[in-house]
C-alpha cells in the first residue's frame, strides 16, 4: 500500500472509532448480541416481483446484512443491504423513522452490518425495497470494504483474504455454494449405493498412499514423530480387509510441496473403495458421480467452460494411457519398448535416467496427452 494509501486508511480507522465512540455515549451498542430476521433479499425479490411503482405493502419483514451503498438525499436515505443471497433496498424516511432512529443512520458506513424492520415497497423507479421503521446497528466496521466498483481483483489478495472477496462479490459466494452442493450430492449419491462414510487418522506415523513431502509434527505424550496424512488410501484399505466392503472418505490431506492451479498445501479428497469391484466399475462410478453433481449444481450436462461447450453426457469415451501416447507419437508405445526415453527426448519430453518404463509412459501421457483432453 502507497503511503496516500496508508494515511487514508488511517483516516478512516480513527473517524470510524470516533463513530464508535459516538454510539456508546448515545446508549447504543455497536455490536448486538442478537437481532432475528425473518426473511432474505432473494425471497423477497421472488414474491414482490408483480408489485407496482410506489406500492406500500402491509408485509412487514425484518432483514438483516452488511451495507454495501449508501445514498443521502436530505429527509431520505438509501441504503443497499446485502445478505447471504443478494441485495435488498433500505427506504429510510424521517416520516416514517422515529426521529432518534433517523439521526443514527448518519453513523451508518459502508461495510456495517444492520438489521431492519418495515413494511415492503416499491420506489418511484421501481426498486424493491423495506422502508425501514426500525434500523438496528449489530456489528460496527472499522476498516473499509475493498473499492466498491473494481472489488478484490488481485488474485493473492483474494487467496489470502477470501473474506473480503466473498463480502464484495456476490459471484464468489456462488462457488461456496457450488462446494457443497458437490459434497452433499457426492454423499447422497454414494450413501444410496451402501457406501459408508467413515473418517481415518489424519496423523499418522508413515506418511503413506502417495509420493510428497509430508508435514511433520510431534506428540508429546507418547513422545513420537507423527505426519499429517498425504492421503487418505491406506487406513480405508484397513477397513476392507476388516470386512467393510464399501467405503469411502471426504478428508484433508496435506502436502508440503508447492502451490499452484494444480498444487495446494492442504486440500480436501474423495476417495472411494469397493470391495468385489474392478476398474471398470470405477469408471462407472466416476461418470455416474460426476454426472450427478453436475446436474445438481448446473442443472444440466451441457455448459460453457473455459470458452467452449462441455458435454458431460454418458458415455464418455475411454482411452488407455498406452493407446492414447501411441496416437500423440505416431508409433506404438509399449512397456516393453527399451527406447522410451529416445521417443521421449524426439518429442521435448525430459525424464530421469533413473525412471523405468511405466514413469516414461505417465509421463509421456501428461505432456502430450493429458493437456488436449477437453471432454471427459
């Protein structure tokens, strides 16, 4: 941050404790305990949508959220309420305001969370609105929301302080949603199949299950080394040879290894074990899995990404790793082949002189492959 940057920052930090200041002498409390809404801005967009220009409804609803904008037009204030579902419009009129009411809403700043009580209407324009006869401050902020227009654009800003970005941007709070829909349908899918969910250690004394550099940590009672599991394979591989045939677990691992678009420190895996199956029924569980969540997050199988039309329909083409590399080189690749690393070196994939042959071949396959794949 520039110094001009730092000093309006600070500006806004002592005026906004002022503020606080201000309210505690009046008698109010900046940060309440307790306020119930009783209705959300997205619901009530869908069930005033009819509603005419400057209609007064005798629907009184309380609502509650952060202050995203602010307007003041003399005896009229408006304010834009954001919930966890969208935006709804604050009518604040001295006519309709107790007057020690209507003087708190000069205390009010972008970023502060209120609730509100009132009838639903409809403005001059149109806009959905509560005109508010009862504005309740219950939590005050002391730092500013991030520019209101352009948002939390840097991409490490938002890495490091998603709150913000999920504060000011109604779109990343769609992903939020899009997760757990995923983890609710991956669940019900699987539970309905009597697969049974279970949760393994997550320290363990052998880091096992994958090749990465694990997070070591020490227990001081029992006066052992212990890792933060790299995966979730091997105690749910345990528990088939206990006799639970279908298993399956939604964990965190964690990696002390890079950070990337395909790399990250701590991350969460499904992982997936039936008994009497082989890989076949995998690959049939994997489509029908990927499917199902796709329909209840999209509503459909069909859908822009990453500038071209995905198609999730069944039945996806299978390929070999060894058929799709003999393709990519022009010649067939097999394990017994002894001139690996030369089609390797002809095709500007390195390898180790230490790989054997079915490292080659994955690694073949993830050069020259992997990335030209698009449908599933």
């Amino acid at each position: 941050m520039t110094d001009d940057g730092s000093s309006r920052e600070r500006e806004v930090l002592k005026a906004r404790r002022e503020t606080l200041e201000r309210l505690r002498a009046k008698g109010i409390e900046p940060y309440a305990l307790r306020f119930d809404p009783d209705s959300l801005a997205a619901d009530l967009h869908g069930r005033f949508a009819s509603l005419g220009l400057e209609q007064v409804t005798s629907d009184r609803v309380a609502v509650a959220g952060r202050i995203m904008l602010a307007r003041r037009f003399g005896k009229l204030m408006f304010f834009t309420l954001r919930d966890r579902t969208g935006d709804i419009q604050l009518f604040c009129s001295q006519d309709s305001m107790d007057p020690d009411a209507f003087t708190l809403l000069d205390e009010v700043d972008l970023g502060d969370i209120v609730g509100a009580r009132g009838p639903i209407m409809t403005t001059k324009k149109g806009e959905l609105s509560v005109r508010v006869e009862q504005l309740t401050m219950l939590t005050k902020s002391l730092r500013p929301l991030p520019e209101k227009w352009h948002g939390l654009k840097d991409p490490d800003l938002q890495s490091r302080q998603r709150h913000l970005q999920l504060a000011t941007e109604l779109d990343a709070r769609e992903l939020i949603r899009a997760r757990a829909t995923t983890l609710r349908t991956i669940r019900s899918y699987l539970d309905d199949r009597n697969f049974l969910e279970v949760e393994t250690p997550v320290l363990q004394p052998v880091a096992g299950g994958a090749l990465a550099k694990p997070f070591t940590t020490h227990h001081q009672t029992l006066d052992m080394e212990l890792k933060l599991r790299i995966s979730l394979e091997l105690y749910l591989k345990r528990l088939l040879v206990g006799g639970l045939d279908r298993v399956y677990e939604i964990g965190r691992n964690f990696r002390n290894e890079g950070i990337g678009p395909k790399y990250n420190p701590e991350f969460t895996m499904l992982e997936i074990y039936e008994a009497y199956a082989d890989y076949h029924s995998m690959m049939k569980l994997s489509e029908e899995l990927v499917t199902a969540c796709a329909t209840a997050v999209r509503g459909a199988l069909k859908f822009p990404f990453r500038g071209q039309d995905l198609d999730l329909a069944p039945p996806w083409r299978r390929i070999t790793v060894l058929g799709s590399v003999s393709q990519a080189v022009g010649e067939e690749v097999t394990l017994e082949r002894t001139d690996l690393p030369d089609i390797a070196e002809r095709h500007g994939v390195k390898v180790d002189p230490a790989w054997g042959p079915g490292k080659i071949a994955q690694e073949l396959f993830e050069k020259l492959v992997e990335e030209t794949l698009f449908e599933p």
